[in-house]
C-alpha cells in the first residue's frame, strides 16, 4: 500500500473513534503531499472539513484525532494553523519501505485491481503530407502513455491510425505519374512523396486546370481503378517503411496499424444505417448530425456561438458529392474498437485544434448507443524561439527525422566534449541516446496543454530538467559501483538512516510508487519527469553531503543501497518515459 493510502486509513479509524455516528458514512479522509516539508511529509485538512459539517471547532477535533492515533510506527502528527494535521514519516519506516522496494522489480509501484482494456491512438502522421510538430507532440506523449498504463497492469492497445486516404492522393497520383524521382524514392521515400505533393500543389495554384486532373485521379482510385490502387498501395507502403525507420529510432511501437484505408468499406453501411435511425439527417444534399438539444448550449459540441447567437455546426458525415470525411472514418473506427478489442477506454492523443472533432464524434458514439470512456488528450503547440509555430529556417514545417537528426549530431558534440577519450563507436550510440532522450525529456517535461518553445542549448545542457543532466546523474551512481566490482549485496539487511539528505532521498525514493499511477489521472507525463528531476537534485545533494565510498559499516551499506535503488529508480522511471540510459558519458 502507497503511504498516503495507509495514512488515510489509520486517520479514517481515528476519525471514526472520535466520532462515531456523527461521521457521515460516505466521509473518505484525503492525505496529500505537503507543498513545504516544514509542515511534515504529508498533511490532510480531514478535521476542518468535518468540523464544519459537525459544527465543531476544527481545532479541538483535530487535537482529539491525533490523541487517539496515539504514539504511530509510521509517522509523528502535528497540528498546524486552523487544523491541519501534518503526518512526518519516522526514518525507520522509510528504511523498511526502501528494503522491500530493493526486493521488489516493480519498486514500490502496485498492479492495479481492476484492469481495463485501453486502445491508445497517438502519431497517426499523414502519407506525404508533411508531418507537423504536433505529430511529433502525439508520438512521444503517446508513447509514454503507453508505457505507464501497461506497467500499472492495464491491457494496452496501441494503434497507428494514418492518414493514407485522403484528398491529397488525386495529386500525388498525378505526380507519381508525372514527376516521381525513383531513385530518390528509393533513398528517401517520405522525403520523394513529400517534395512530390509539394510541387504539385504549388502547379495547381498556378495552373488551376491541373486541379481538375487531380480530381479525376482521385475519383479512378475511390472507384476501384486497378492502376492507380497499386501506385496508391506503393505510395502506403513505402511510406510505412520510412516511418518504421524513424519509430525504431524512437524505440516506439505500435499493435496494430489500422490507418484510415481500412475502414472504406464500413463508411457507406454506417451512414446509411444513422440516416435510416434518424441520427443523421440530410441538408443541402449532405448528410449531418445535428444537435439533438439534450445538453445546455455551452456544452453542446454541434452549436457554435456567432455574434451572440447559437448556431448549428452540424458533424458532416457525408459530403453532397458522395464523398465520406474523418468524421465517418473516427466513427467506423470507434465502432471497430469496441466491437473486436473489447476497448473500454479509448484515448486519442490530438493537439487541441482537434477538440470539437472529438467532442462531436465522443456524443454521436454516445447516442448511437455506445456509451464509453473515450478521451482526447490534447495538446499545445511548440514554438520557435520567436515564440510563433516552430517552423524550419525556410519557413516550412519541421520534419521530425530532421529534429532526431539534429538532435543526435548536437548530443554527439557533447558527448566530444564530455569524454574525448571514448572510442568512436560508443561515442556514436550515447550522442543517440542523449539526443533522443533530450528531444523526448524537453516534450514530456512540460505540462502537455502549454505551449513551448523548442530550444536546443536548453534541452541539451548537462544541468537543468533535461535527458543529459538525469541521464548523467545515472551515470554518476553506475559509477560508484564500477569501483566496487568484487562487493557483492542482495540488499537484505536492514538500512539505518540519520543524516537530512539521506533521509530526504529516502522520502523520493518511497514515493515513486505515488508517482507512476499519478500519471495516469490526468494523463499528464510532466508528473513523473519532475519527479525524476527531484530525484537527480536529491542524489546530488546526498552524494555532496554523505560520503558513501569513504564510510564505514551500517552506515556505508546504507549509502551504497540508496545509491542503488536511484539507479534503479532513474533507470526504471526514465525507461517508462522511453529514454534510454548510457553505461557510460
Ligand atoms: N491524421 C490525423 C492528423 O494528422 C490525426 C489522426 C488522429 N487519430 C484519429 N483517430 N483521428 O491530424
């Protein structure tokens, strides 16, 4: 059981005892963190909420609660300002927590009781569209989500959802038959489709009448036409192909990869299905859900207000030409999902421009009688130091196979830096693993709905909340323990701890079990790198201030095993957030 856990239940039979009827039966005492460790590790404001409903002094109440906890294994109680109760976990008690976490693989992090089935749509780039930062924002954030929900025990679907049917193909189509560079297609085929669709674009704005013939490409492929389904196949496929590269690069993985293409069949069925149910109506030869006026204007997502007015923003599924949208595809989707996955909770990692999208989709799923746990897990944007969209020197959109490029070939200086001894190969992996990890650690250390601006010196520097300086700081520990290769421990004998800082990196450690599950209430990754931050700046403080190597006895088993269980920490928390740790920097 995590501390505040066990804090709230003995302070719910305090409460009890003191109380007793006059408890309101649905009361759960809540134990959070303290901001400020003057006021003890934990604290609780339990007496002054009761105190009000039984109308007593908050106080008094709370000086009997703690009297009745009496003398506590687990922490000292103070009472402090109008009834506060601030609980300070006793030293011996972290000393135990730290030695069943030594024995424990999961450290301290507990499987959750009741798992769910949770599908988690993230990346989703577009065939030769450009990929935007915000895919950048999806890939990582998703992936981390990924990670955590799996290892608190939740059955994880992770599903590649790719744009590879939309308009552009009339273009592309056109282009491939027209401008295709083979042989940089074979080199770099997300780069050819993309400079492909790029230049045929840019033609039909100034030839309109190329427009025309795009379209007409378009409509061969919907309609089935056998040449241009297999360059449209070709196009999917080598696509696929680059953007492995690149997820492999990331160490990031997908179940399935069930992208738009796959649900063309079901669009039609679908729509006519909503439209003889009367969910979707006709108007002006499209087909549309409208509001059905069940919820109050504000939070209805088909009405948008205009000039004071409600108006009707009707989710178009069907457009007057035939022609399906990403609506349909999102509803045939949801339905597949709960129908072969079983899903119980879908959540689509979006940046927020999308949020009216989902909000329309989530109550059209729901009055078609599929009530569920569905989430968009929006995000901000990332800026250029200018504070404007991140955008390359020219103007145009940032590849993300450029910003790992760049990444790695920054990190590769400061690994030079660094070490110039290391030999050439292993100088080669660790610039991968500290550029990488710097790309993902500046992503998942900020609050995912604010904006922020992409800045390479910051995420690279070997001091501060980035990749280097925690990744440097594994290193540091890892290193202390290359001394000692003929010492062996199993970390069974009991730990004693009596210096402040050797006691606080016990407090972090103790809590990193809080911490991973916290991720997921909000799903918000930025808990758990901050928490990692905290846990480096508590290492280095300890390791400034206690000697470990220069110690002797209980006190130098202590040390070495709080050095342990922060590497291992580091190691375990880094790796939920997909960044890999070098042996050496
Ligand atoms: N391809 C879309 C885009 O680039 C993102 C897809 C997100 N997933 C979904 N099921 N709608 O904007």
């Amino acid at each position: 059981m995590i501390i505040p856990t066990i804090l709230e239940e003995k302070l719910s039979g305090a409460l009890k005892s003191v109380l007793g009827d006059s408890l309101p039966s649905e009361f759960r005492a809540s134990v959070t963190p303290s901001a400020d460790l003057r006021f003890g590790d934990y604290q609780s404001n339990a007496a002054m909420v009761l105190a009000k409903q039984c109308r007593t002094n908050p106080r008094a109440l709370a000086q009997q609660v703690v009297e009745q906890m009496g003398d506590c294994d687990v922490c000292t109680l103070e009472i402090a300002g109008p009834g506060f109760i601030n609980f300070r976990i006793r030293p011996e008690f972290f000393a135990a927590r730290l030695s069943s976490m030594l024995a424990d693989a999961r450290l301290g992090v507990e499987a959750i009781t009741e798992p769910k089935t949770i599908v988690i749509d993230f990346s989703a780039p577009n065939v030769a569209k450009q990929m935007h930062v915000g895919h950048i924002r999806s890939t990582i954030i998703g992936d981390t989500l990924a990670r955590v929900a799996r290892f608190v025990g939740h059955n994880v679907i992770t599903d590649n959802h790719i744009g590879d049917w939309g308009t552009q193909f009339g273009m592309i189509l056109w282009g491939w038959k027209n401008i295709l560079d083979h042989s940089a297609l074979e080199q770099d085929p997300i780069e050819e489709l993309l400079r492909v669709y790029k230049e045929v674009n840019a033609r039909c704005k100034e030839t309109p009448e190329l427009l025309d013939t795009c379209k007409v490409e378009l409509v061969k492929l919907q309609s089935g036409d056998v040449e241009n389904l297999g360059i449209w196949e070709r196009c999917v496929e080598v696509s696929k192909t680059g953007l492995k590269k690149i997820y492999k690069q990331l160490d990031i993985h997908f179940d399935y990869w069930l992208g738009e293409s796959f649900y063309n069949d079901d669009l039609g069925p679908l729509v006519d299905g909503m439209l003889a149910s009367g969910m979707a109506q006709e108007s002006d030869g499209a087909i549309c859900v409208f509001s059905d006026g069940s919820v109050p204007p504000q939070d209805d997502p088909f009405l948008v207000q205009e000039k004071g007015e409600w108006k009707a923003m009707p989710c178009i599924i069907r457009k007057a030409d035939g022609g399906f949208l990403y609506a349909t595809t999102d509803l045939a989707t949801l339905d597949y999902r709960i129908k072969n996955w079983q899903a119980d909770s879908i959540w689509y990692v979006v940046g927020a421009p999308q949020a009216q999208h989902f909000r329309q989709i989530f109550a059209t799923q729901r009055r078609r009688g599929m009530d569920g746990d569905y989430r968009h897990i929006a995000f901000g944007s990332i800026l250029g130091e200018d504070r404007k969209p991140f955008k390359t020197r020219s103007g145009e959109s940032v590849s993300l196979q450029d910003v790992l490029t760049e990444a790695i070939e920054r990190a590769t200086r400061v690994v030079e830096e660094k070490s110039p001894d290391m030999d050439a190969d292993e100088k080669k992996k660790v610039a991968e693993i500290v550029g990488i990890g710097a790309v993902k650690f500046a992503e998942l250390s900020q609050n995912r709905m604010t904006d922020y601006v992409f800045n390479w010196d910051k995420m690279l520097a070997l001091q501060g909340d980035t990749a280097p300086y925690l990744q440097n700081s594994y290193v540091r520990v890892r290193s202390i323990f290359r001394k000692l290769e003929n010492e062996q421990h199993d970390w069974s004998a009991p730990l004693t701890l009596t210096e402040d800082a050797e006691i606080h990196l016990s407090r972090l450690l103790a809590r990193y079990g809080e911490v991973v599950p916290a991720v997921l209430d909000d799903c918000r990754p930025n808990i758990l790198a901050a928490y990692l931050f905290d846990l480096a700046k508590a290492f280095h403080s300890f390791y400034e201030a206690c000697p470990v190597l220069k110690s002797e006895g209980d006190v130098r088993y202590t040390r070495l095993a709080l050095c342990e269980l922060c590497a291992r920490t580091l190691k375990h928390g880094l790796g939920l957030l997909g960044i890999q740790l070098p042996d050496r920097m």
